[in-house]
C-alpha cells in the first residue's frame, strides 16, 4: 500500500505440465502474448466474470480518504462517482467485485512516535463506517462461509487486512485484539524493518525473523488469521514458508524475475508458495509490474533514503526529490498486459493454483492502461481468456485461490485449537 508514502523456471515437470494443459496452448493463440493492443471486451469474458467470485487482496481507500480528509463520507461520497479516487461503489458495481480486503494500513513512522495501534484503531473504525454508511453495498465478511453468502446476497464481501506488523507494538495481546475487531490478514512488515523481521525496502537486521517473529506467525495461525508476506524481504519470506503451519498470501506483490524489484516475488520463493498451498496476489502498480518503471522507482526510492540518512529535513529531502523528478523521465506506465505476464509467469513456475489478484488501488498513483480503477477487473478476465485461460482457471486466478487459502487457514485453526485441549 501507499508505496509512493514509505515506500529459471521448473518447479517441477508436474507443476509445468498442469499449467500448460490447463491454459489451452497459451501463447500460441492469435491473441496470445505477443499481441499487445489493447484488450476488447467480449460478451463471453462478460458472462464469466458475471459467475465468477472476484476478489481483491488489497485496496488502500481507508486511507486514501482520511488522507484527503474525508472521514465520514460527507465530502466523498463513494456512492458516487469521485475523480480524486480510484475506487467508489458505481465503478465496483461495474468491475464485477464481489469481495474486498480493505487495507487498515498507517504508515511505518507511527512506529517511532508511538501512535502505531491507535491509527489502526482509527482505520478499522473507518471501514466499519464505509460498511454503517452503505449497507446496501458492503457487508463485513470474517470467515469464507461469511464471503459466500455475503456475495449471494448481491452484496461486496468486506474483509479487513493489517498492512504492517508495526501495528502491534511487539504485543502478541494487540494482535489478538486487532483478530477480535475483524483483521483477517496482516502483513508482517512495511516499507521498515521491524524489531522482529526484515522488510523487502530496508536494510536486514534479522535474516529473516527472530524467535518473536516466528511466535507471531505461530499466533496467526493458531488465530486463523492469513500470514501476509508482501513487502517483507526474500529472507523473511523463506523463514515464514518454514515455519508456518497454514497457507501463506502475498497479498499485493507481483513476479520479480518479471521487473525486478525487491516488493515482488523470486521464482525460488514462488516454488516454496506452491508446495506450501499458497497465493500470490499480484500488483497492480505499474512501478511493481512494468520492468522499466519498475528501475526508476527503486532508484528514486533509494535516492530518497540516502536523502534522508544525509540530510535529516524532510522538507529539503522534498525539494531534492522534487529536482530529481524533473530530470528523470516519467514512470512508464505500461499496460494490462504488463499485469497479465506476471500472472503468466507465476502460473509457469508455481502453477495455476497459486496467483490471484491484489491491485493496490487507491495506494500507487501510476497504473498500466485499462487498469484504471476498480471498473477494470473484466479485462483482465478478458486478457486471460485471450490468451488461452479455460473459465476454471479463470476463476482460480479471480478468487477461488484465495478462497482455498482462507478455508485451510481456518482449517488449520481449528485443529491447532483441538490439540491444544
């Protein structure tokens, strides 16, 4: 989230062999890969994203609102259309979602000031108050079952997702506490390394967790709560894949031997994910998908950090930055076919079961074409379907993944819970 505020190949022949029958000869179509015009919707990708359950793993609008001072929904009413958001309720309507995980993110420097729990206090009550002041739309969603009857009443599936393990304060009791107020998953770092894990955007400090880290993986689990390991570094992300007892997400990351940025996912890592059950949820932000966007956002970012370590003022690191801006061309922005090759490429190396969709909006401000906003989802049914995806895999990649990874999360819940008596 916000990553603009702090921010080769064989798993195995079996794995390779599934993918490929399950996407009829993908690639080899006259739409396939190579073609890179833009993505004409059809009444066929319409019906199946109709029937399908479509699911986003992260959408920072909780705090894209209280960042442009909107707390209770008077000034941006999302009910209708609002140009300074990348999400409102008739673009959701019109990309089919039927399931959100809402980002309770606060920034990593609530950290060091101490104010980290009750921010995310304060962010929790506002999806509370999007769900109060629209019940007509959304509904809060704890468990799978609660997702599928929320989603037969025609209403969107709402799930909250804490973005950062800052918001815990080192206190296993704040964890459970933020379970109990219906957290669903939690990423375990930020763009900074906490004092129990090292972050993808910060220097190691761990090699991956320490013994408390892997306790709140342990507590997790035992909670039934998704272990999130987006933005966390490739270290920390193989100590997790060793020790966790359920399912792993990556809730908004993308391929890294795609573009090649420390926020995506390494193909050595992908094969853990696959033999451990899990997902990833790939991003939408151009500068997390697009190779060359990619590039300049890690230079700028790094540029940034050396600002700060050398000048300790936050407004001459602005202005610096600001120059910097100026002389580098603009992010490249890519389009969805950007996107559609990391899904690819996880699809290769970790199989059809292990990716789904995890867009960003309302937390990155450049994002490839036909990948505007939340009225976007069906084009990437489309894209997927040009390219050879059958309607199964497509709904797989939209949110039956997710699905899988929820109901074993809970699963292994209750058994840790059954041994635990």
């Amino acid at each position: 989230m916000n990553e603009l505020i702090n921010n080769h190949y064989l798993f195995t022949s079996t794995v390779i062999l599934t993918a490929v029958l399950s996407t009829t000869c993908r690639g080899e179509d006259s739409a396939g890969p190579q073609d890179r015009s833009p993505v004409v919707l059809t009444d066929q990708a319409r019906e199946i994203h109709s029937r399908a359950i479509v699911i986003d793993g992260h959408n920072d609008l909780p705090w894209e609102l209280r960042a442009q001072g909107s707390l209770s929904f008077t000034r941006l009413d999302i009910s209708q259309h609002q140009d300074s958001l990348q999400t409102d309720i008739p673009r959701l309507r019109k990309g089919g979602l039927d399931v959100q995980f809402w980002s309770v993110y606060v920034p990593a420097s609530t950290a060091y000031d101490g104010t980290a729990l009750t921010a995310t206090l304060e962010q929790i009550e506002m999806v509370n108050a999007m769900i109060d002041r629209y019940p007509e739309t959304f509904e809060l969603a704890l468990t799978v079952a609660d997702i599928r009857r929320i989603c037969a009443d025609g209403k969107i599936a709402s799930l909250i997702g804490v973005e950062g393990g800052h918001s815990i304060e080192n206190s296993l009791n704040v964890l459970r506490q933020l379970y109990r107020l219906g957290a669903r998953y939690m990423t375990l770092t930020h763009s900074d390394t906490l004092d129990w894990a090292d972050s993808a955007t910060d220097k190691p400090r761990h090699n991956g967790l320490t013994p408390f880290g892997e306790d709140v993986v342990a507590e997790m689990n035992k909670l039934g709560m998704l272990v999130d390991i987006s933005h966390v570094s490739p270290d920390t992300m193989k100590h997790v894949l060793r020790v966790t007892k359920a399912p792993v997400i990556f809730s908004h990351s993308s391929a890294r031997a795609v573009a090649d940025s420390p926020r995506n996912v390494p193909d050595d890592v992908l094969k853990l994910v696959a033999k451990n059950g899990g997902v990833v949820m790939v991003n939408f932000f151009s500068g997390f998908v697009v190779p060359s966007a990619a590039d300049r956002y890690h230079r700028r970012l790094n540029y940034e950090r050396e600002l700060k370590a050398e000048l300790d003022d936050d407004t001459q690191v602005r202005i610096e930055i600001r120059k910097w801006d100026k002389q580098e061309p603009k992010m490249e922005r890519g389009t969805i076919h950007d996107l559609i090759d990391h899904i690819d490429h996880i699809v290769q190396v970790a199989g059809i079961d292990h990716v789904g969709l995890g867009s960003d909006f309302d937390g990155v401000s450049v994002l490839p074409t036909q990948l505007d906003d939340v009225a976007s989802y069906p084009y990437i049914t489309q894209a997927l379907l040009d390219r050879g995806y059958n309607e199964a895999d497509i709904n797989k990649v939209l949110g039956e993944n997710l699905l899988r990874v929820m109901e074993e999360t809970e699963k292994v819940s209750e058994q840790l819970a059954t041994e635990k008596k």
